[in-house]
C-alpha cells in the first residue's frame, strides 16, 4: 500500500508539472521566403547554332533570365526560357531580337525543371565567326 501511494504521488506530480508547462497549443511556423539561388551558364555560339542550359528549381517564386555578356558586342541572339523534360527545352518566354541585358521572367506555381537556350537566330552570325556569352538565372 505504501508503495502504491508513492507511485501515484509521483504521477501526480508528473502530472502537475507537465501541465503547468502548457503554452496553449501548438503553431506550424510561418513559412519564410527561401534566398534566392543565382546560377550563370557560359558559352559560344557558331552560325545556326544552339545551346541549352538546364537548372531546377525548388519551389514556386520568380524565375529571371538575363544575358549579361555578349561577345562582340552588339551580336543579336535568339534567347529562350522554357521547360525542360530531360529531352528537349520547350520555349515559354522568347527574344529572337535579344542583345547584352535582355531579360526573360516568369513564374513559377511549383518547383519545376527549366531551361534556358540560346541561339543564332536565322542565321545572324558570321559563317567564319564565333559569338561567346554568359547568361544569368536567379530562381528559388
């Protein structure tokens, strides 16, 4: 018997304490935006050419394409911004006009496999010529 009081005496307490430590229920967290993730894809294009650069993105936000460098300058690219499905890259946003600083942007409802390509378009570069690039990406 005696045993059987000290046993509930510490339940009891155990009991007690647990509950004077209740702080109301419990709250998910609130959901912070991520950082976003820059990625920059260099390359050269020859007359008629193409290249694709695929990147993913792990959640839903802004998706920002920009050719940042073009080398010589003044060379007029085709640039695209599209899915990617392992196998091809499909256009979504298009500037077969696009120079240095052009943009593409577009949203994004989930994570998702993107692309961007750049090409010479309808021929634009010298047959003897090269045109080197750099492209950035800022996703989250």
């Amino acid at each position: 018997m005696h045993r059987s009081l000290a046993a509930l005496a510490c339940v009891m307490a155990a009991a007690v304490m647990s509950g004077a430590c209740d702080n109301g229920p419990e709250t998910a967290p609130s959901p912070t935006p991520g950082n976003p993730v820059t990625e920059t894809f260099t390359g050269t294009l020859h007359l008629n050419g193409s290249v694709t650069h695929t990147f993913g993105t792990g959640a839903a936000g802004t998706v920002t394409a920009t050719i940042t460098t073009v080398d010589p300058s003044g060379s007029v690219l085709g640039f695209q911004l599209g899915t990617f499905n392992t196998v091809t890259c499909s256009a979504v946003l298009s500037n077969d006009l696009a120079t240095a600083a052009s943009v593409l942007s577009g949203n994004t409802q989930s994570a998702a496999s993107l692309c961007v390509k750049v090409h010479d378009p309808n021929g634009a570069i010298a047959a003897d010529a090269a045109v080197n690039y750099t492209v950035t990406v800022s996703h989250f």
